[in-house]
C-alpha cells in the first residue's frame, strides 16, 4: 500500500467517523444532515478511490466517478446551509443537485455498457464537470467571504474561515487529478485535499461548535469505533474474497446493512427521545395554562355549589345568585375550552382590539416569568387605533415571543417593544402600511442558521424548549395574512417583528 493508496483509506475513515458525528446530531442542527450527505459522498469517493488503487475492479472506476459527480451539489447544500441562504437560493440547489445528478446518472452506465467506460474515461467528462464545479466553486466561495464580512461574531468568523480553508484548499486539490487527465502538469492531491477538508470540518465541530453546542466524549468515540471497524470489515472481504464474486457480494451487502441498520438506530434513538421531551414540554406548557385559566371559574362555581348545598335547609336563604353564578362560571369554563380549542387549530376570529393596551399588557405580564433583570420599554404608536384581530391568537404569538426574548436575556438586559400602525398614502407598499408590533431584545442572539431555522416546528437551541414558540406566532400571522420577520446575530440581540396586513386596520 503507498503513500496516495494510504491517504485514501485514511481519508475515507475519517469521512465515515465524520458522517455518524453528523448524524448524531440530526434534527438539533441544521448543518448536521447536510454534513451528513456530504461525509457519506465522500467516504463513498475516497473508499472507492482506495478500492479501485489497490484491487483494480471497474465496478470501484465507475462508484469513485458516481460519488465524485454528486460531490458539487451536496457541497453547495453544506455551504447554503452554513451561511443561512438556503432558502433564498433553494431553486439555484434544486438545479444543481438535477444537474450534477444527471451527470451521476451518465457515469453509471459505465457499469453495463463499453460507451459508458469510455465516457467516464474521455477528457469530455472530465471538462464538463470542471465546468459545471468551477463557477459553483466560486459562488460558494463569494457566499462565505459575504458572510465573513456581514459583522459575525469571533467563534462564527473562526467557523467561517476554517469552512473556507477547507472549501479553497480541498475543492482545488482534490480536482488535481482531472486536471493531469486534461494535460496539466498538476502533482496529484486529490486524496491530500479530501483528508485536508474533512479535517478543517473536524476542528470546526469539535473545536467550534459548528452544531451549536459540543458534541459529547461518548458520542465520537461510539463514531470513531463503528467507523473504523466498518472499514475494516470491508477490507478484510476484499481481501479474503477478491477472487469470488458472489460471497464478496454476499458479505458485503451484509456488512453494508448491518452499518445501516447501527446508524440508523442510533439516530432513530436520539430522534425518538427528543421528540418525546419536546412534546412533553409543550404538553406541561399547555395544560399548565389550561389548569391556570380554568381554576379561578372553577373554584368560583364549586364555592356557588357548596353554599347552596350548606344553604337547603335555610328558607331565607336567597339561592339566585349563586345559580346565576354557577351558570357565569360554567360559561366561563366553556368559553376557555373552546378559546384552546381554537388555539389549537389557529382560526381567527376577528373583534375590534385595541393594540397597544393588549401589547402592553402582555408584555408587562410576561416580565415577571424571569428571574433576570429586565427592564422593558414601551415605544407605542398613539395614532394606532381598534383594529379587527383575534386578541386571543395575537395575545398568545406575542406572549411567546416575548417569552423567547426574555429566555435570551440570560443575565438581564433591555427589552423593546414597538408598534406601529398603517399609516402611509395609497399606493405605498404594504410592508410600508402594514400593522407592526416589534420585539427587540438585548440577548444572546442567534447565528445566520440558528435564524433560518427559527420558525420551523420543534426546532430549539434551549434545552428545555419546545420549540413552537415562534411557529405558534407564524402560524397566526399566517392565518391573520401577515408574517412574521427575524432578524438577529450573535452578541447583537434579536429582533422580532410580527406584521398583520393594513386591512385589518379601521
């Protein structure tokens, strides 16, 4: 084995350590499935690569060229992501996985057919992919040095530069053996760059936090064990069975199985058990606001009942108002279980609301939920008038945003609460005369992919969170015709600014 062969092997350990780290974290990390594809790829690359080196097979020529071609889209995915405009470019990564996916689908009929080999061998194939990869290169590239310079803080500006090193230094090398194929005089660092990435990307989610929050001792060694015992296993089929091909097949869709079904228990386990600590969560949450609006009529009503049953036997008792009064409380008990009932399924029900006595209410209730020092303050637009909202909808997306606001604010600060109504011309634009409450907070802020994902169902960068706070708010803008807006960075603070159409507004 020489020098290029063991750069693979190592390499492709390292891909695959890397792949099971990345899933570890499925579904608390935005970052974590597409690191995930991306690691899968290339140890699929580097192992094939390796395989096709040290055994000589065409099957290994026609995977390392299938894994190489989806490499560019999977890497766009991983960069999209990290910068948070995956949503925005989400037509451009939809065209470059069809693209560089047709280009993989090309490759494999190198498998049945003589065309097929000699296509993946041809300088055709060769210039199409530098063409294709080269300008997806450098728009990753822009797209990094963008957000380098969009006013991070130092630990996403440390991130940031170590995914670019890894990007510059190991898309180049690793293209240096197509170059050689095209006539360039290159030295060959292809397996150099793909182990010089993997482990910038490493030092990035062990050193960084590249998932949000330090990946556990026990975790990367369970990784690093399963990884290198797969490859491992692999080899030794290879080797033990070269010369007879369906016991070589046999073992290892075997082993490839049983590596399937190791990792993907491990991250059915992980998902599993989240989802039952965040659907707990948001049933504490919902049945001690429940029991909470339901125990004052409650009592009032038991009280009513046990004076008139304490009162039968007195005929000058006067038993009508406390009939009336149970009457009151049961229609009380009623109107919250259909008000829940109604949150739940967020549909509005419209009644004119005077805005800035529900914002302040809200929001000076909500301060004393925490502990911290906060100190709140009030900028309220005096010409905003009654406006035709379900107050119970608006009270609770703007309870749970201030709610998220004050939970940033571990050790106090300021929070901002603005309103402002639909006061512009005909004709403006409506994000101009739109009905704004806004809630800024002097927290911890959140980084670019923490934003992105800050209104998606379940998602939460608290321990204790159950991540439905923001959705919740969403989902009634939505239902009302407006939105909700986010815009925050790390150190800086977030903003929140929930906007309901100028329709609604009389």
């Amino acid at each position: 084995m020489d020098f290029r062969e063991s750069t693979f092997l190592i390499a492709a350990i390292g891909h695959l350590v890397f792949a099971l780290l990345s899933m570890s974290r499925a579904g608390r990390s935005p970052l974590a499935l597409p690191l995930a594809f991306f690691a899968f790829d290339s140890f699929g690359w580097t192992f094939a690569s390796f395989c096709n080196h040290q055994f000589g097979n065409p099957v290994w020529r026609v995977l390392d060229v299938v894994f190489m071609s989806l490499a560019p889209a999977v890497i766009l995915h991983v960069v999209l992501t990290f910068v948070g405009r995956l949503r925005a470019w989400m037509t451009l990564l939809r065209a470059t996985y069809a693209g560089f996916g047709a280009l993989a689908l090309s490759s494999v009929t190198a498998a049945c057919s003589s065309w097929g080999v000699a296509w993946i061998e041809s300088s055709g194939w060769a210039v199409l992919f530098l063409v294709a990869w080269l300008p997806s290169l450098v728009f990753e590239l822009w797209l990094l040095l963008a957000h380098l310079r969009s006013g991070i803080d130092a630990d996403e500006q440390a991130r940031t530069r170590l995914v670019l090193a890894a990007l510059a230094i190991g898309g180049s090398f690793a293209t240096t053996d197509l170059w050689s194929d095209l006539g360039v005089p290159l030295p060959s660092l292809t397996p150099l760059g793909s182990l010089f990435g993997t482990a910038l990307l490493a030092v990035v989610a062990l050193r960084f936090r590249l998932f949000d929050r330090n990946l556990q001792g026990t975790t990367a060694l369970y990784a690093g064990s399963v990884g290198v015992t797969a490859v491992l296993v692999y080899l030794t089929l290879f080797h033990g069975l070269k010369g007879n091909l369906p016991a070589l097949t046999f073992g290892v869709t075997v082993v490839t199985l049983v590596l399937a079904v190791v990792v993907r228990e491990a991250a059915s386990s992980l998902a599993s058990y989240r989802e039952r600590v965040e659907r707990l969560a948001v049933l504490g949450r919902f049945s001690a606001q429940m029991a909470h609006d339901v125990k004052n009529p409650l009592a009032a009503l038991v009280g009513a009942v046990q004076v008139l049953e304490a009162g039968e036997s007195d005929p000058h008792l006067d038993t009508r108002a406390f009939r009336s009064m149970i009457v009151e409380q049961a229609d009380r008990i009623r109107a919250i279980v259909e008000k829940y009932d109604r949150l739940g399924r967020v549909e509005p029900v419209p009644t004119l609301v005077r805005v800035n006595d529900l914002v302040t209410r809200v929001a000076a209730l909500s301060r004393y939920a925490t502990s911290h020092e906060v100190k709140v303050s009030f900028d309220l637009d005096a010409r905003l008038g009654e406006c035709e909202v379900d107050a119970d909808l608006l009270s609770g997306a703007l309870e749970n945003i201030v709610r998220n606001a004050l939970e940033a604010m571990k050790s106090g600060g300021m929070l901002v609460v603005t309103t402002r109504g639909p006061h512009g011309r005909p004709g403006e634009r409506e994000r101009d005369t739109a009905l704004v409450i806004a809630v800024q907070d002097s927290g911890e802020g959140m980084d670019v992919r923490q934003a992105e994902r800050a209104f998606d169902d379940f998602y939460t960068t608290k321990s204790t969170g159950s991540g439905l706070g923001l959705a919740f708010a969403r989902r009634v803008a939505l239902a009302h015709g407006g939105d909700v807006l986010l815009s925050s960075s790390r150190g800086s603070g977030t903003l929140v600014e929930l906007r309901l159409p100028a329709r609604l507004v009389r």
